[in-house]
C-alpha cells in the first residue's frame, strides 16, 4: 500500500499541491491551494460583507479568493477549506505558494501577488485591493 501512495505522489503531484495550506493561530483564518490559486476562509467575522452577486445562491462572505495575477474576489462557495490540522502559520511567518505571499501578522491575515493586488483578512476588517 505504501508503494501505491508513494507511486501516486509521484505521478500526481497536482493532488499534493491541492492540499497544500495553513492556518492562523487564532484558527479563525484557514487557507488552501485550489485551482492554482490561493482560497483563504473565515470561520467568523464581523466585518461588512461585499454585495452579494445575484447569481450567488450558497454562503457569502466567509471565503476569498486570490491567484498569481489579477486582484482578489469573493467566492460564492457552499464548501469551506477549514482543516483544523492544517500547518499552523505563525504570526510574523510567510508563506509563499500559487503566485501569492501571505504574511500573518496578529491583525490578520496579509497576502499579495505580482501583480501588487491581493487582500489583508481579520476577524473585523476585510480588504481587497
């Protein structure tokens, strides 16, 4: 069995990258590679959600979205990337993956690409730039 799952490691990197992510140490903020991109949720925030589009029939507001290029967005999603064991990102600590650079800091949760566009994430305080 373990030759298996090493053998399909090896031949199916994508599945590793997908579960590629973090959390913070407050264990509000959870984050994961999806889709080459990275997909940042909040378990609780008290902060104005953006509108919500039309089209959205599930969840709004808990979970954003950013990839290598172009400026964040909310996602519609139905889903979370919460993973309770997930690598806890200390504060002060980076991470890089997806074209992105998060720094967690103890106000939240700081992240950029290339492009200088990216999003900061907090219990209270949502910003998309």
């Amino acid at each position: 069995m373990f030759k298996w799952l090493a053998l399909a490691g090896f031949l199916l990197p994508g599945i590793a990258s997908a579960q590629e992510g973090f959390q913070l140490p407050s264990g509000n903020v959870f984050c994961a590679v999806e889709e080459n991109a990275l997909r940042c949720d909040l378990v609780e925030f008290s902060f104005t959600r953006p509108p919500r589009p039309q089209d959205c029939d599930t969840d709004w507001g808990h979970a954003y979205s950013l990839g290598a290029r172009g400026g964040a967005r909310a996602l519609c999603a139905g889903d979370t990337v919460v993973n309770r064991g997930a690598r806890r990102l200390r504060y002060g600590e980076r991470w890089d993956g997806a074209g992105v650079t998060c720094h967690a800091e103890r106000t939240g949760l700081h992240c950029i690409n290339a492009d200088g566009r990216g999003f900061d994430l907090a219990r209270s305080r949502l910003g998309l730039f």
